[in-house]
C-alpha cells in the first residue's frame, strides 16, 4: 500500500533524478517466464525512454536519497543545497515499483542515488533492491541502476548479476575542471568501477561459452554522462573523451547533459540563462558519427574548429571544409564515401550500395530510398545528374563552400544558433572582502 508520506518522497526524489540523462532501456532482451513478473522486449517519476526496435516505454526514474556527502557545485543535489531532503526505504522501492508495473505505469526501473555515510553502505542498498526484485518479488522487466564510484568489487559484481545496465557518470571530460568543481571527486574514481564493470562482463561472456546456464551479468552494458557548458571544456575534449569510451568493449551510450543552472550562487558556475540545447544536440549528432558513420574525432573538430558549428550539423560542417572529396558518384563510390555526404544517412548508404547492382540509380531512386535530396544534390552525381548531361547540377566546387552554406541552412537554424551564441559563460567575480566597519 502507497501511504501520502511514501508519495510524497516519491515525488521529491523523481525531482531530484531528473537531470540524469543517462536513461536507457535498449541492449537487452527477456521473455516472460513462468512465476515471474514482467519481460523486456528491446505519472510521477515515469519517464520515456526508447528500445532497439523504436518502442516508448516508460521507466520509474527515481533516486533512493537524494542526501548526499559530497558537495559537486554542478549538482542539485550538493551537501550544502538548501532543498527537500527525502529517503526511501528499500522496502518503500520495492513497493512503489511492483505496484506501479502491476498498474501499467511503467516497464522497468531506473534506480540511482545521494552517496551517504560512504559508497558501500549506499551500494549495499541498491543491490538489495535489485536482489529482492529478482528473487523476491520475481520481477522480470528491465533495471538500470548506477554504480556507486568507491564500492567494492564484490558489491558491483553482485549488483550486475541483476541489472540490465549500470551506468557511471563521468560529468567532466577533464581532470582539472572536474576538480575545480568536485574537489572530493577525479577520474580514477570514475573509471574504477567501469573496469571492474567491464571486467565482470567480460568474464560472463567467456563463461557463458562453456557453460550453458550462466547468468547474465549486465547483459545491456554501460553507459555514462557528460555534462555539456559547465565548464570551459571544448567540444573537442568532450569527442576525446567518448572516443575513449567507445573503444571499451561494454561501453554503449555516452549521454550529454546541458548544463542547467541550477546553483546560480556558485562563481565557479558559468551564468547561463539557459541550457545549450543546440550544442547539445550537436554533440549528439558528432558521437552519432563516431558510432555509425566511420568518422574520427579530428574529422569533426580540429585545432582550427575545437567546437562545433551550431548552424549546421557536423557531417554538413565537414563537407564544407572537404570540396575536394566531392562530388560523389552514387553509382561507384564505396559505403565509407557514401557515408560522408550531406543528406545520405547509414540505411539510404545500404540501399545505394546493395541497388546498384541491378541498375543505375537517378535522383529518382535516390529520394525513394530516403536521400535527403535538399542537402545531398549538391554532393553528388548520378545517373542523369553527370557533366555530359543536358541539366547539369551546379555543386559544391561550382558554387564554392561560402556561396553553398547560406542555402543550406534555414533561417530557424540561424536564429536558434544566435541566440545560444549570445549566453553569457563567463564566470561570475569572487565577491570583495569586507573592510571593516562595513
């Protein structure tokens, strides 16, 4: 039963797990089984999330307490914040998911939490939770939980026999402005539990090799946040910093937070009216080609462009610097070329490579297959788009890379780009001492 105090911890604790972005529900599969609660295929404190098949479903996002021992100046959450304090009971989370699953608020559990007295205590926490709902209360559906940086090994591998996913926020991509504003906190402390996590992974799927009924342990891997526009930090660290992670094996999302002003009284923050949601959606696009496009962080941002161009999409900004890899034959080029142009995404490449073999493709075939025909005209040729045509197509070395930009992008682009370029970052002056007498 779900008394008026347990809802309202609830609700100060959803509030508090909010700005963990780091939410994901795809990379695992369950089916139903016999005595079990729930599977997974692919209100309040309910949020979205999305599977490997394109589902929405829905996830109780929560924290266990939101007291915490240390004092981040990037987190709501921060020892010396003056806000509604709250802790559940293991027992008060058990409760609340199984009666939300069996409601059909939500799919699976995103659990997370404060650091309190040290992280052992606090991780010996969770992995009751996830242990009572697997083997208690029998819940089959999907878990993410997050490790606690400083747990013991034999916490962690306990708490992946049971999780979907475990994640570990890194926050900062580097050392020294995550110590300028988490003195308590440094990337060892970060990356420790990764390994051990990794670890356990690694060795579950060897055993799993040659034994058959092994349990899983984190089937769904890793995943991990940066926060984006806290710090002076360019997007070039940032890339770094995912590329680096990506070349682990259990490592599967790198999420990216616009920094919300949250504690406006620290000078160590930057004064932003408001989160850079442009840049962040840029930064997603860049880590999308890292993963699926075969590009290289020095490809995207250089020493000349050390951020990203929040007019245009990465893949267009690269173009425009590169004239000379284009135009690209559509009918000849291989899948890593078809890759790189404007408009062309991984599926409509796949079609191209696997069609043309039948026949020659024209601009006709190509909208068919999804092309974005607006940016891709510019960067190819085909069929009936070739010099000795009758209607040759003027592109980008025709046009030249100045001339093209402006038609390319939209007057949208251009205002939300400026008005983002306009947020103040710089950092507020430590106040003056008080002379006496004053």
């Amino acid at each position: 039963m779900l008394t008026e105090r347990t809802l309202e911890k609830l609700r100060i604790l959803a509030e508090s797990a909010k700005y963990d972005v780091s939410c994901s529900s795809s990379g695992t599969v369950r089916g139903g089984k016999k005595g079990m609660v729930g599977n997974t295929v692919g209100g309040v404190g309910i949020c979205h999330s999305f599977a490997d098949d394109g589902r929405c479903i829905s996830l109780l996002k929560v924290m266990l307490t939101n007291h915490c021992m240390f004092d981040c100046a990037y987190c709501v959450n921060r020892r010396s914040n003056d806000i509604n304090r709250a802790t559940l009971s293991v027992s008060e989370i058990e409760t609340i998911t199984m009666e939300f699953y069996r409601r059909n608020y939500i799919e699976g559990l995103f659990l997370s939490s404060g650091v309190v007295r040290n992280p052992d205590y606090t991780m010996e926490r969770l992995t009751a939770i996830v242990r009572d709902l697997r083997l208690i209360h029998r819940f089959n559906g999907y878990i993410h939980l997050k490790a606690i940086p400083g747990a013991s090994q034999e916490l962690l591998n306990e708490a992946g026999r049971y999780a979907d996913r475990m994640s570990v926020n890194i926050e900062i991509p580097k050392e020294e402005s995550l110590k300028m504003l988490a003195p308590e906190k440094d990337h060892r402390s970060v990356f420790q539990p990764m390994n051990l996590i990794q670890q356990g992974v690694l060795e579950n799927k060897e055993d799993r090799k040659h034994y058959r009924h092994v349990p899983r342990f984190v089937p769904a891997g890793q995943s991990t946040q940066m926060i984006v526009g806290a710090t002076k930090d360019s997007d070039r660290d940032i890339l770094n910093m995912s590329s680096m992670l990506y070349g682990q094996p259990s490592m599967r999302r790198v999420y990216y937070s616009g920094y919300v002003s949250v504690n406006t009284f620290d000078s160590r923050l930057p004064v932003l009216k408001q989160p850079p949601l442009v840049r962040e959606n840029r930064l997603y696009q860049a880590d999308w080609l890292l993963r699926f496009y075969h590009f290289k962080v020095d490809e995207i941002v250089d020493d000349l462009h050390p951020n990203l161009d929040l007019e245009i999409d990465p893949k267009l900004a690269w173009a425009l610097r590169h004239p000379e890899a284009f135009p690209v034959d559509i009918n000849t080029a291989d899948y890593e070329m078809l890759l790189r142009v404007p408009g062309l995404g991984a599926k409509s490449a796949w079609l191209i490579v696997n069609s043309r073999r039948f026949n020659r493709l024209t601009t006709f075939d190509l909208k068919k297959m999804g092309v974005v025909m607006k940016k891709a005209k510019y960067f190819i040729t085909c069929h009936e788009l070739g010099a000795s045509n009758l209607q040759p197509l003027l592109g980008i070395n025709e046009l030249t890379p100045e001339r093209l930009r402006p038609l390319l992008v939209s007057k949208a682009e251009q205002k939300l780009a400026a008005k983002e370029a306009q947020l103040s970052l710089e950092f507020d002056p430590l106040p003056a001492p008080l002379k006496g007498g004053e």
